[in-house]
C-alpha cells in the first residue's frame, strides 16, 4: 500500500510542477511581416533595378520607350502605395534620349530615400 502512495504522489507532484511552468511561460507571437514593412531599401533598388531593365527592354526590342516606361511607373507607384509608400519619378532628360535620367524618390512613414539614376 505504501508504494502506491508513493507513485500516487510523485504522478500528483510531477503533474503540479507541469502546470506550474506551464502557467510562467509567456506567450510568444512573432510579427513575420516586420521585415517587409520596414523595407524601403529594398523596395528602392528593387524598383530602380527593374525600371533598368524597363529601358533595356525597350532598346532591345525596339519598343516605345515613352509608353513602356510611364506604365511600370504608374504600375509600380500604385503597387507600392498599397504597401504604404509614396514613389515619385521625374525625369531629368526626355525618354527618348539616351542615357535617361530619373530622380527617384521612395518615402514613407519611417523613411525618405532618394537617389538620381542614368539608365542605360
């Protein structure tokens, strides 16, 4: 009889000690997005990057140049502001001289990045 009082006891202590450590813990909730929203670096040589390639394009294939450009443009501005950033682009030469120069600005609540561009 003795023995059963013993398991009894150390199954009721083991289980008390469980639930205590259990009750210490704190809750833990990871923000995995943190990182994308507070990336405008990324987001800015991203789309510095990809308005390269743009004009490239348009040398290569022969395309005109003026429309294919103020689409990614208008095209990037409105995917961006949906995230929460301002782009603005102006450009510096006309789009159908080359090298074209943009001024390219990227800003939003926690940050203002802005940087001129000669493409190609």
């Amino acid at each position: 009889m003795r023995g059963q009082w013993f398991i009894i006891t150390a199954v009721s202590i083991i289980a008390s000690l469980a639930l205590f450590s259990l009750s210490l813990t704190i809750p833990v909730e990871l923000d995995v997005t943190e990182p994308a929203r507070v990336s405008e670096g990324f987001y800015f040589k991203n789309f510095a990057e990809e308005l390269n390639k743009t004009v490239n394009y348009c040398l290569i294939d022969s395309l005109d140049c003026e429309r294919e450009i103020k689409w990614f443009i208008a095209y990037a501005r409105k995917k961006l502001a949906g995230m929460g950033y301002n782009l603005v682009v102006k450009n510096r030469t006309s789009l159908l001289s080359f090298p074209i120069k943009f001024y390219i600005e990227l800003s939003s609540e926690r940050a203002n990045i802005s940087q001129v561009f000669s493409f190609p």
